[in-house]
C-alpha cells in the first residue's frame, strides 16, 4: 500500500521557521514569522521555495 501525504513540513530561507504547509496549495503558502514565501502554487504539487524537510503522514 502506498501512503501519500498532502502536508510537507518547510524551513524558511530567510529566518530558518518551520512550519507544516499543504503541498497542493491554491495561494502562495508564506512564513508564519517573516512573510517570505515558501510554497507557490503551480496547479498541482506546488513549487517548494524553501528547503523540504519531510513529508508528514
């Protein structure tokens, strides 16, 4: 069985935050702390801006 996940978990290029964002999102996902953007959407999967760190079930 494959397990597929919807949410990964981000760090902040700028200000080293991580947050746990959806992966398919529909706005720009931006930083909790300092607004940068770490997720944009891209009709699908989004494109990560900042470091993937995991996939979280």
């Amino acid at each position: 069985m494959v397990h597929t996940s919807n949410f990964v978990k981000v760090k902040c290029p700028d200000c080293q935050n991580e947050q746990v964002a959806f992966k398919r999102p529909a706005t720009p996902v931006t930083c909790h702390v300092c607004g940068s953007t770490l997720i944009k959407p891209k009709g699908g999967n989004g494109t990560v801006k900042g470091q993937l760190l995991e996939v979280v079930d």
